[in-house]
C-alpha cells in the first residue's frame, strides 16, 4: 500500500469522526433546549399552583385558629355569657348587646366580655378582621341572625367556623354593672320579649334554643 492511500484512509477517518462529534453537539444541544423549555413550561405552571396552595394553607389556619377560639370559650363558658350579655343598657326601650354602639351589635369595638378579648388578642393584634354571627331557628321552624360583631364585608379568602351552644330555659341575662370586663348573672330568665332568641322548643325538654355561632375571619 502506498504512503498516499494511507494519508487518504486517514484524511477519510477523521473526517468521520469530527462528523460524528458533530452530530452528537447537535442533538446534546437539542436535549438541553428542549429540557429547558419543559422546565420553564413547569415553572409557569406551578406558579399559579402554589399561590393557590398557599392562600388555602392561610386560610385552613385561620379556619383551625377560629375553632380554637370557640372551643375554648365555650369550655370557660365566655361564649355563653357573650351570648346572654343583652339588654336595654340605655333605657330607650331597645335591647341590644350591652355596650354596642349604633347597632345592637358591636361594630367598632370588640365585645367588653372575655369572648371580645379573646377575639381582640387572637386576631385583632395579627391583623386578621373578624364576624361573628347568631343563628337560631324560631317557634315557627324559621331560621334568623343576629350579628354579635361586624368589621366588615369578608373577603373571597375568609374562613369560617362554627360551633352550637344550648340554652336552657332557667338561663338568665347577664350584664357588667361595675364595669370590670366580666359578665355577671342577673335574675332576669330569658324568653321571646327580652332576648334576640325565642323559645324554639315550647315542650317540656328543658332546651330553651340552640344556637350556631359562626365566626367568620379574612387578613386585612
């Protein structure tokens, strides 16, 4: 074989090589851009995911938070007393929730009760708006409500927890005469002409109504 056919062979192996290693570049570089492109297609996608996942994360935890508070209050007891804390402070002839202004239910300031301050400390200071609303059937089998606290229209993020209290029919008004913040026991019992809540039971079960307090809570 001559030194010419041998340079020839070896011009011709090179140059099938450099091919090849051309042809693997193009398509490392095909795999790469198209793995780029997937993850930005990932990466738009999921954004939008975990902004959702996020908001229902907050808002299962004011939802927890505010079955929290009920619970508690009404293993101490100051949701009921909340609850009774009304009558005609004023002597206008109109009962209302004690110490509300305007309304007969508390708007600019929380309840003057432990349930208000149990409000106040738990959301007030995070900066979480709240309502707590008083749901009770009638006589009649009709459902009505009445607001205990109100700040405001919830936004499309709010949460809500609920939780029923029974009032019997020995159950009396309360109020604060000497202003220190704590609902006391009067002697006056409870019925259709002195309570936002009527006897719903009329029978001999003891049960004067029950009520379903729902708190609905949204952040500023």
């Amino acid at each position: 074989m001559s030194p010419g056919t041998s340079r020839g062979r070896g011009t011709d192996r090179g140059r099938g090589d450099r091919g090849q290693a051309h042809t693997l570049e193009a398509v490392l570089s095909a795999m790469i851009l198209l793995t780029s492109v997937i993850f930005a297609l990932q990466v738009t996608a999921v954004t939008p995911l975990s902004a959702s996942t996020s908001s229902q994360h907050i808002e299962n935890q004011q939802q927890a938070t505010a079955e929290g508070v009920l619970a508690t209050t009404v293993d101490s007891g100051s949701l009921e007393r909340t609850l009774l804390f009304w009558g005609d402070d004023d002597g206008d002839g109109d009962d209302e929730f004690r110490g509300a202004t305007d309304e007969a239910y508390y708007t600019g300031d929380y309840p003057p009760t432990e349930f208000g301050r149990t409000l106040r400390s738990t959301f007030g200071d995070r900066g979480v708006a709240a309502n707590v609303y008083v749901r009770h059937h009638t006589d009649a089998g009709d459902e009505r409500t009445q607001r205990l606290f109100y700040q405001g229209e919830p936004s499309d993020n709010a949460a809500t927890a609920t939780q029923l209290v029974t009032l019997y029919d020995d159950a009396v008004l309360y109020d604060d005469e000497d202003d220190d913040g704590v609902a006391e026991p009067t002697e006056t019992e409870i019925d259709g002409s002195n309570f936002y809540a009527e006897n719903a039971d009329g029978g001999d079960s003891g049960v004067y109504n029950v009520l379903r307090v729902e708190v609905v809570v949204w952040r500023m």
